[in-house]
C-alpha cells in the first residue's frame, strides 16, 4: 500500500497540465494515473483537425515553456494551423514524458472514501491512499446516444467516439446524425473514403465558425481591436469571449445570464473549412428521426416528413452529456455525496466537489466554470485554480502543525 498527497485520474490535457502545476509545488507528492491521451487516441477518428486555433491549443504548464512551440524546436515536427489530430496527440506525448515520465497507466477499480481522504484500488488489487483526488477523466463514458436508437444492434447504429478509424465504412452507404463539429467532420472522412453519405440534423442551419487567422483579424479589426474583442481561448463571440476566458467573472453573474452567455457561446457548430469537403454531401436539415428498424443488416430510417431510407450503418454525431455518476470507478457511496445539477458536479473554488478533498477538471466541471472547462484553452484556468487552493490548504496545515 503506497500513500501521496494528491492523486491525479487521467492523463489527458487537464490531468497532465494539473500534474505540472501540481508537481511544481515543492514537497508536494503528487501520482498520476491513466492512459497518455487516451481519449484522443482511442476515440477521436483517424484524420480528424482540431477546431480551434494556435492560442487555445496549448496544454497549460506554470512556467510556459511547455508550449507548441517548444515542441515543434525540440522534436523538428512541423505543426499545420489547423492542427491535424495526430500531431496534437504527438504533442500531448511529448508534454507527458516532460512533466509525468513516471505515469502509471494501471487502470483504477474503485475510488472511495477513506479516513485518510480517499482510497484507490487499482485492477491488479494494489491499493493507493491519498489526501486528494483530481479527477480528469475525461468525456468517453458520457457519450449520448438518442433513445430512438437504443434498441439498434452496434453494427447497425454507433456513437463517433467508438471509431478510431473510419476507413471501415468504405463502400457503404450512411447516414450520420448531428450539425456539430464531429457530425460533419466524420461525414466528411467517410465521404473522403469512399462511402455514401447523407447527413441529418434538427437544427434549421448549420453554423460554421468564421476561423479566422490572427493575422486576419488584426488586418480586419487592428492588433488592438481584436485582442480586445476576441480572447486567445478561442471560446465564444466578439466580447462574449472576454467573459468566458474568466470564469471567477462568470460564476458572479446571475445563472440567466450565465445560460444565455454560454449559449451564444457554444452551440453545435463545424469549422469553416469544412464547407468545401462537404459541398458534394447530401444534408438534411430540420428533420427529426421519427423510427428506426433493423431489415436483415440494413438500418431502415423514417423522418418526420415521411421520407424513408435503408442504410448499412448509422453514425451518431450527437455529442456528449455530462453525468459523473458514470465514471464505473466511483463508489456508490462517493457519488452519492457529489452534490450536483443535470449530472454536472457544482464545484467551488479550486474546482472541489461537495466531498472536501475531491477536485474534478475538464467538462464536467463547466456547469459551475462556464464553457471553457470544455476545451484544452481551459487547462490554464483550472490548473491555475487547483494550485492555488491545494497551496493554500497546504500551507494552513502546516502552520495547524507547527502550532500544535
């Protein structure tokens, strides 16, 4: 049985950024437990792009010299803008082996309560104790599939996230379902690769992102103009984005306001280049799914204008919702004591839980920090935030213990 001070969960950018931060503080002892940037590696399709630009794709480290930059110097690989999906990943490796080469990629079975803080049984019945935990767990249970399609066997209907490589589908013909970035960036592949695609969604338009580059920007707006309009967390409109980027701003404001912000800030939306690598796919807008029903190997599909189609398989680009009770390592009794809204933790300073001493990073933790917590720009906030309440309990234990 091995003890620390604080345990991180996931090796993603919010737990890896964390561990930097976290390990800077001295006599600290922090472990970090999870799969190198493992949901992008397992989830994310083959030849995807990341959506967002230069300034919000960097993984947070407390003395910014972890960078994208750095990255490129030290290992002589080029990073396109916009950053493909592999060379991300390639930089999210690179930053693991800088700050965690000690990572253990064991996976947990349990996470309870414990008098100490929190006890971690890991699956080879080794066993953890630790003051803190960090969970950055990431989003692949939290994967939402529609109930209409609930009762369709796997090789007939499945979510984005259960795909590393799409070339399967090649010579098949599919119908993917959602407006949003994975949506119409998986139809683009399967396109791209040979299959027969039609896209359907019940949204009435499809917003495409502007991407503007920097230089764009400043040539349009001015260098001032648009720094002061457009934050370089690249979440949300003209203005609005000054908003998001502070979530200590955001928390202050009436929860109305909140939700109608974070609505004008994140909704389902696809990058602008996407338009020209979708111009030959068919896409059915305003258009709900009324029934589905297996015919032999086939997907037959009835819209609610009556039209009908037979599909080889059904692709469900709908995106993710937030419930940590799904997190299968959390005790029963753990989630039980997590107080939280529409399956999102309510979190307060230092990103804790109702449970002291349980921290939780990345989405889940949006309902109380705003969209941002969503995206790698928001690595910095929490990390930050995290370091400065641990610092701060910390440093009034060990004053508690030299007065003692």
């Amino acid at each position: 049985m091995t003890t620390c001070h604080v345990t991180i969960v996931g090796a993603g950018p919010y737990g890896l950024s964390a561990a930097a931060h976290l390990r800077a503080i001295k006599g600290l002892e922090v472990r970090v437990f999870g799969e190198p940037m493992g949901f992008w590696t397992r989830y994310i399709p083959v030849g995807m792009v990341l959506r967002s630009n230069w300034t919000a794709t960097r993984i947070a480290d407390p003395n910014r010299s972890l960078t994208l930059e750095a990255y490129q110097a030290a290992s002589g690989n080029h990073l396109a803008a916009p950053v493909p999906l592999d060379r991300f990943i390639q930089y999210g490796l690179w930053y693991q082996r800088q700050v965690v080469p000690d990572l253990d990629q064991r996976k947990i079975a349990f996470l309870e309560s414990d008098q100490m803080g929190f006890r971690i049984t890991l699956t080879d019945g080794s066993v953890t104790l630790s003051r803190r935990v960090v969970l950055a767990a990431g989003i692949g249970p939290f994967a939402w599939r529609p109930p209409e399609f609930e009762g369709l066997a796997p090789s007939l209907a499945s979510h984005s996230s259960e795909h590393h490589d799409l070339s399967r589908f090649a010579g098949r013909r599919l119908v993917v379902i959602g407006a949003g970035q994975s949506a119409l960036e998986s139809a683009a592949l399967l396109h791209e690769g040979g299959a027969e695609v039609e896209i359907i969604a019940r949204s009435r338009r499809i917003h495409w992102l502007q991407g503007w580059t920097s230089k764009r920007l400043h040539h349009h707006l001015g260098s001032l103009t648009s720094r002061l309009l457009y934050a370089p967390t690249d979440v949300g409109p003209a203005g609005i984005s000054q908003i998001m980027a502070r979530p200590d701003l955001l928390r202050q404001l009436p929860r109305q306001l909140q939700e109608w912000l974070w609505k004008r800030s994140v909704r389902p939306a696809g990058a602008r280049w996407l338009v020209s690598r979708l111009r030959q796919v068919p896409i059915r807008l305003g258009r709900s799914v009324r029934s589905v029903a297996s015919v032999g190997e086939q997907v037959k599909i009835r819209l609610d204008d009556g039209s009908e189609r037979t599909v080889d398989h059904v692709l469900l680009g709908t995106g993710y919702r937030v419930n940590v009770s799904k997190y299968e390592f959390l005790a029963p009794g753990l989630v039980r004591r997590i107080r939280c809204i529409n399956g999102y933790p309510c979190l307060h300073d230092g990103l804790e839980t109702s449970v002291p001493g349980l921290h939780i990073l990345g989405a889940p933790a949006a309902w109380s920090f705003g969209p941002l917590m969503q995206f790698v720009s928001g690595t910095q906030y929490a990390s930050q935030s995290l370091t400065r309440y641990i610092t701060g309990h910390a440093a009034n234990s060990m004053h508690r213990e030299g007065s003692s």
